[in-house]
C-alpha cells in the first residue's frame, strides 16, 4: 500500500515547499526542523493504524474512558539524513524503540555506485511495528537492503516505510521487492524524474549535506 500525503491541500505542503526551496534550504537548522515536523505529521496518520484498548484515567474530578495504543514501535533510521525524521517520530512516539542503520552510496571510479551496509543497532523487532525512515527514496536500493537487514532481527507485525522525496522508479522499485503485505509506504511527494546518476529530479538536493553541512 502507497499513501502519498502532499496529494491533499494540508499544512504539510507549507513544510514541503520549505525543504524544497533554495530560498529557505540554507538554514540547517530550519531544515532540519521542517524534516522532523514533515515526521510528526506522518507519526500522527501512522498512529491512525495502531490497536488501541481502552483505559480509564483518574482526573481531579473522576474518571475518563480512553483509548490508547497497545502495539510495541521500533523507529529506525538510516543514518545520517534520516536523523531529523527520527526525532520528529520520537517526538509522538516517545515511547518506541530505536534502530539505526548505517549505509551509504559507495562509488566507483567509473562513477557508478552500489550500496554498501555498515553496521546495524537494533532491538528485537518480533511482532512489532517497525517505522523505517529516510528523506529521499531514490532508487529504492539503500531502503531495501535496510528493511532485510532490520528482518535479521525479527519479523515484524506490520512496517511503514517513510520518505518525504521519492522518485517514481524508487516507487515502483520498492512495490515490486517488498512483500504485498504488512508494509505501507508513506511518502510526501514523487517525482517524475531520476537521473543517470540517481538524483532526483525536482527532489531538493542531498539531505544529509543541507541537515548537517557537506562532507568530504
């Protein structure tokens, strides 16, 4: 399943426009706080998904009936573009457990490129719900081997994939190499174009390099 949020007229589209404009994208730390209130509004329709039982709250002046969620979470993160996107999770789930991944596009001379994995930190993710995030999706390669990687360490009751930038090759990518079921793939936007050296196009440039400064 694909759920596109910047197809509908919301307040997300004020912080798309922000991450995506040149006029705003040289202030890091705004860019870094547009990338975590882009997750917030992802945690909020995420949490729409969960199991809730009820519960009862003792206030001043009685007891309230409630609802709260019941299912164990598991925020991951591919490190280090996806930092912010963890915080803004953490900031609603502040309960989840945490997962961290480290992989990254290893280039050739030639210029061409494949994705190399590092390490991994991660809990047991058996029958939880695990929330998988990075800004771009690209090709789709670097997500995927990080989704069989994080199985290594169980299998999950249900996994949301979040990027807010994907182009439609990494789209399509990922529907055909991702099991049917049990996995939503939450995106902000996708873009038509995906150039010869995997950028996408209009995308908003490297998310890593305008959240923490360029690198060598």
């Amino acid at each position: 399943m694909v759920k596109i949020l910047g197809e509908s007229n919301t307040l997300l589209n004020s912080f798309m426009y922000e991450v995506r404009s040149t006029s705003t994208q040289n202030d890091s730390m705004r860019f870094r706080r547009n990338l975590e209130r882009i997750s917030e509004i992802f945690a909020y329709e995420i949490s729409k998904t969960l199991n809730y039982s009820a519960t009862q709250a003792q206030t001043p002046l009685g007891i309230a009936d409630m609802m709260l969620p019941d299912d164990e979470i598991v925020v991951a993160s591919i490190m280090r573009a996806g930092m912010p996107m963890h915080n803004g999770f953490l900031n609603y789930f502040d309960k989840a457990e945490n997962a961290f991944i480290s992989a990254y596009r290893k280039y050739s001379k030639d210029g061409t490129f494949k994705i190399a994995f590092e390490h991994l930190s991660c809990p047991s993710i058996e029958g939880k719900v695990l929330i998988l995030v990075d800004p771009m999706l690209a090709t789709g390669a670097s997500m995927l081997l990080s989704y069989h990687e994080l199985l290594r360490r169980g299998t999950p009751k249900h996994t949301h994939i979040v990027s807010i930038v994907a182009s439609k090759e990494g789209v399509d990518y990922a529907r055909k190499n991702l099991p049917s079921k049990n996995v939503t793939l939450w995106l902000g936007a996708v873009d038509a174009e995906l150039t010869v050296k995997s950028y996408i196009v209009p995308g908003l440039g490297d998310a890593g390099d305008l959240a923490y400064g360029s690198k060598q």
